[in-house]
C-alpha cells in the first residue's frame, strides 16, 4: 500500500489522543475534504466507519492513516490491542462531527485509510472460481450485501460494469459489505471488455433474468469457473452482455412477483455455486 507521507499534516507517527473540536483544525478539514471525496496532497484516501470493517481493512494490508472517535464513541480494547503503534488517534468532539457530516450518516468511530490501488480486469486470472458481474447495480445496500455473499459463497471476484475505481469503496458499499470488501478482489471494466475476457479465457457468461428458461438451480451441476452477471431491477443487463451470454438463467417463482431483488437473486445462484465455489 501506498507509504504515508511526511508532510502531509496531522499523519506524524504517534500514538497520543488528540482532540479535534473545530472546524479549523487540520484532521477536521481532512475529514471533510475525504467525505466530499476530493483528494489531498495527491493522496487518494477513503473514509471507514466501524471497528469491524476497519479491522477488516488492517487484515487486507491497507494503509489506515488516523483513527477517530466522537463523542462519547470510545474504541473496544480487543480492537485497541490490535492497533498499529503508528496509527494516530484522535478524539472528535460531538459537534464538530454532527457538522462534518452533515446529512451523510454520523459515524462515531472510523478512519481514514489509502484507497488501494484499481486492479486491471486480468488480475482476476488465473480464473478458478466464479466471477459475479454487476451491470446498473446501482444501489449501495444492494452492492455491499452482493459483496458480502460472494465473499461467503467462496466467488472469487467481481466486476462492477461502467464504474469508477472509487466507486467501489464508497463508505456505503464498505458498510454494506460488513468489510467483505477488502476480502474479494474487484475491479471496474467496460462491458464489452468483459465480454473480450470471457472469451479470451474460455469463461461461460451467464446472465441471469426473471423469467429465463433455464433454472438458477441447473448452474449447481456445472463444473468449471462462470462468469455470472446481474443487472440492475428495472432494466437488467446491457445489451451487449445479454446478447453475448452462453446461458440465461433465472430463479423460479410464481407469476405473482415479477422480481426478485437484486441481492436476493444474487444469493440464491451464488448458493447453488457453493459447492463449486468452496470445494
């Protein structure tokens, strides 16, 4: 991961609290400038909220610049034990964090870390598992709750069609995700580059939909790695993705519903590749 640098204010290497109680002071306008996702002495940093997803980042390697908590947020002491030393901690009072974040959701406790590095589509290889693709998924809740499943359904990867790289670590999606995030390898890619890797590596494409012929369940009995897309409610997949697809499949349900949600459908295939998956 990306070094911290030596000039870049309020990251000196200590562990002594802080208090940040104004607005002026230099970790309070970090925290604003990172929420407004804008960069700072050309570093890329992220926002994390929670001792679960951040321990889940320190696991995963990333760099955690400074720990916050505010108000009367104290850190639990299995998490304080396994702090790094160099980590800074500060203490940010209530008011101060009801400002900084305005109308986003108040976190009492996060940090603030290096975004790693975007991950070119290849680095999925050498395929061996199953990769989930997300087309026009676009709602947060639904793409954490996505990564989470894959990550315990054993997919080795995902793909977030026409995304950015920071949009994979929005503090919404890393919430959602429980910190599954930092576990499974994504990246961001065009779908017609998906389409050229599924062909290039010999990966099946299935696209999934709410009334395809094929059954959700047919997939528990295929033996190798699929790339498995999911398109958003309203619309599903691209195009470009449905025309190219090896398979169609969808889940079973009467004709009273006409879809499932997104991260429902999702979990229910990713089950069915279970044994494929984690064997």
């Amino acid at each position: 991961m990306t070094q911290a640098s030596t000039s870049q204010a309020g990251f000196e290497a200590r562990t002594d609290e802080r208090v940040v109680d104004s607005l002026l002071h230099p970790q309070a306008a970090l925290i604003r400038d990172v929420l407004a996702r804008s960069e700072r002495d050309g570093s890329r940093l992220i926002l994390i909220d929670d001792e679960e997803n951040i321990t889940a980042a320190l696991r995963a390697g990333l760099d955690v610049r400074a720990l916050f908590h505010a108000g009367d947020a104290t850190f639990a002491p299995n998490f304080r034990e396994h702090l790094p030393r160099t980590v800074p901690r500060y203490r940010l009072a209530w008011r101060t964090c009801k400002k900084l974040f305005g109308n986003d959701k108040v976190s009492r406790i996060f940090a603030i870390a290096d975004r790693p590095p975007a991950q070119p589509l290849d680095s999925l290889l050498p395929v061996t598992r199953d990769i989930v693709v997300l087309d026009g998924v676009g709602i947060s809740g639904n793409i954490g709750a996505i990564i989470r499943t894959s990550a315990a359904m054993g997919a080795g990867g995902m793909v977030l069609v026409n995304a950015e790289p920071s949009d994979i670590f929005d503090r919404r999606v890393i919430r959602a995700s429980r910190g599954q995030l930092f576990a499974l390898r994504i990246v961001t890619a065009a779908a017609e580059h998906v389409v050229e890797f599924c062909s290039r590596h010999g990966v099946p494409l299935v696209v999934t939909e709410a009334r395809a012929s094929m059954s959700i369940g047919a997939l528990s009995f295929m033996s190798r790695p699929l790339a498995i897309v999911y398109g958003g409610e309203k619309g599903g997949c691209s195009p470009r993705l449905r025309e190219a697809a090896t398979l169609h499949a969808g889940v079973p349900m009467t004709a009273a519903v006409e879809s499932l949600n997104v991260a429902a459908a999702a979990a229910i295939a990713l089950y069915c590749r279970y044994s494929f998956n984690a064997g």
